[in-house]
C-alpha cells in the first residue's frame, strides 16, 4: 500500500498516499466575524477561478481511485459566493460526480440560504452541514461584522433548507461559556426540522486568544450526552455514535485501520496545504506558509508523492508513531488532528493535545464510566 511514512508497529502507511477527501475554498471571504475564528483572511472577497476548480477535478479523474473524493466546499462562508460563480464551479466536477467518483459537500453558516442555493444543492446532490451553536445566548459568539448575533437569520436558513425538503447536518462549537449547557444543546437539536446529526465539536486552540474547555468541564459533557444517547435520544450525535461503531467493530474483530487521510485543502488561487485545512494562510519562520504546491501547475497526486519531504508532513508521522507506541487511546483516536499540534505546541511532534484530552480521551472516558462499574473518569 502506497503512503507517506509508516506506523512503525504495524507497517502500515502513516498517511495515505491517495486522497478521499479534497476541501476546496471557493472564497476566502465570511459575512460572519466568530469571536473563535481562526481564518486569517476572511474578510478578503476573493473567489475561485473556473481553472482552479477544472484543475481540482484533473487531480482527481488521474487519481482514479476506487472511492468515491468528498469535494467539501468551505470557506469563508461558501454561499457568500455568486451562485452562477459557483455553478461554474461545479461544472468541471460534474462528469465525475455522474460516475460516482465525487460527492459534494458544503459547510455554511446557512445565513445567506435562499431558494437558488436550495436549488443547487438538490441538482448536484449535495450533503449540506450548517454551522449553529445553540439557541440564543448558546450561540452568542457567532456574530456578524457588526457584533450582532446571527441565530434567527440561520434559523431561518434552516427553515428554508427544510422547506425544500432538504436534511443536513451540524456542527457546533461547544465552548467555556456553553459546555455546561449539553441538556439545551441536545433538546434545541433534536427540535431542529431536517437535523439529522449533530457533531459537537470542543473548541480548539488555533489563533484566537481564548481560554480552553476545561478537562472535567468535557468529561461531563460527554458524560451527559452519552446517557441521553444510550436513553434513546433520537439526535445522531457524531463523536458518540463513532464510538459506538468502534466499539461493535472492535468486538465482532472488523476494525480497519485505515492510514491517516492527507486532506488536502485548495485555496481560492490554488495554493494546497495538507493534513489540516487551518494551516491555509498561516505563515510561521519554521514552517513558511505549509504549500505543498498549487494545483495550476501541478496534480495533488504529485504532491502527496512529494509530501514526506515537508518538514511538517514528515513531524507529524513522527508524532503518529508516538502516538501508536504510547498512547492507549490510539486504536480509537488514530493521531487525532495535525493542526491542533501545531496551534498549541508550535510544532507537529506533540503526541498529546489539549484537543485529544477534552474530545477523545474524555468521550471514552464517559463511555467507560457509562458501560463499567468501576468507570473510566479522570
């Protein structure tokens, strides 16, 4: 099996050679000023050209892989581009979509949702994620430009997107101020028309100046949404039904431990940086500005061939075999996310963040109080 580096104690590739998801940036601009935000260029309205989109496509058509590539438009905010602009966009896709090699994905913050974009979607079969927090004051720090909250004009897009008959999922920021809110969080999601999943994702450490979710504070959230879940709450909830698949392909002996995925991420210009769309925009003495190469001028598969020569490709395998020989949440965690390393650590070496101790190590440490006796809390 082709890949960057090895798991030294399996043999087995540390990141695939190959890519099943490529998220591409169709602008670089958001109509929202979240106080987490990390986007160092989100107030720049550029767009995407038809080449870069036509050459996004070329790499994956020389790819030819066997499974279908996840063509994830995210941003800035996607829908803050001109629908017929991002039509355009698709059409280098299309082909490929038709034979099953792509499926597209948006994420968006669904203020700008309006029947056009509906009907978008539903033509190129779109899976649609919506970016929300909570009701009210759970959703207070995604305001707009002008300090004003955002909650009612998203609702109002998810109204729209349910209209048309439309399901998406979620994803939301669980932050100091609301981690102690996982009952509000859960009955406001589950009111929600068309949610099907929600994924709660534990803020992370990556620019902005904010303080982290307290390791006790995530282990009770967990906790909480593990009982409701195992109560038979009818919210998917991403990071708990994971587990449970997990843990039922653990015990009937199907667990397939795939190599890390290299998640190349396309700026509007073409520009890729690998393994985790935050590093897009960042420039650090280290590391430079993290390009592996720009997609006019060369296919994704020629930088994945070339990936290992990157000082922060070839940390970051570093980091996966320290994370296979001395971490007992690997077989679960796999490595957990490049970027989270870098934003707190400064380097890709680290093997534990604060990400891996709020959103996985505390997750299983709920599940295992919740299934045992003697519990797993810290």
């Amino acid at each position: 099996m082709n890949g960057i580096g090895l798991i030294n104690a399996t043999g087995q590739p540390a990141v695939a050679g190959s890519f099943h998801t490529l998220v591409v940036q169709p602008t670089s601009f958001c109509n929202l000023d979240c106080t987490y935000c990390y986007l160092p260029d989100r107030r720049s309205l550029r767009l995407m050209s038809g080449a870069v989109a036509q050459a996004c496509a070329g790499s994956i058509a020389q790819q030819n892989s066997e499974h279908p590539v996840s063509v994830v438009w995210h941003g800035g905010e996607p829908t803050a581009t001109p629908t017929g602009l991002f039509r355009d966009l698709l059409d280098p896709f299309e082909e490929l979509r038709r034979a099953g090699m792509v499926r597209h994905e948006i994420q968006t913050n669904a203020t700008l949702i309006n029947r056009q974009w509906c009907e978008l979607f539903t033509t190129y079969g779109f899976e649609i994620g919506v970016s929300i927090d909570g009701p009210g004051a759970l959703n207070r720090n995604r305001l707009d430009r002008a300090g004003t909250s955002t909650d009612a004009r998203t609702l109002r897009g998810i109204q729209t997107l349910a209209d048309a008959g439309l399901r998406y999922s979620v994803i939301c920021v669980v932050t100091p101020e609301t981690i102690d809110h996982a009952e509000a969080l859960i009955d406001f999601f589950t009111g929600l028309p068309g949610c099907e999943s929600v994924g709660f994702n534990i803020e992370e450490q990556e620019g902005a100046d904010r303080a982290p979710v307290s390791e006790d504070a995530a282990y009770r959230f967990w906790q909480r949404l593990v009982e409701r879940r195992a109560g038979g709450s009818p919210l998917r909830i991403r990071d708990v039904d994971r587990l449970a698949d997990f843990l039922a392909a653990t015990r009937a002996g199907r667990v397939d431990h795939e190599p890390y995925e290299p998640i190349p991420t396309v700026s509007w210009d073409g520009q890729v940086v690998l393994l985790s769309p935050e590093l897009l925009g960042i420039t650090e003495p280290r590391y430079g500005d993290f390009i592996a190469g720009n997609v006019l001028h060369q296919p994704i598969t020629a930088m994945l061939a070339g990936a290992g020569d990157l000082g922060y490709v070839a940390e970051f395998v570093t980091a996966l075999n320290d994370c296979a020989d001395h971490c007992a949440f690997y077989d679960f965690c796999r490595g957990a996310q490049a970027g989270n390393r870098y934003f707190e650590h400064a380097t890709f070496t680290a093997r534990e963040t604060t990400y891996c101790r709020t959103t996985r190590q505390a997750l299983v440490r709920a599940a295992a109080d919740h299934l045992t006796p003697q519990g797993g809390a810290p």
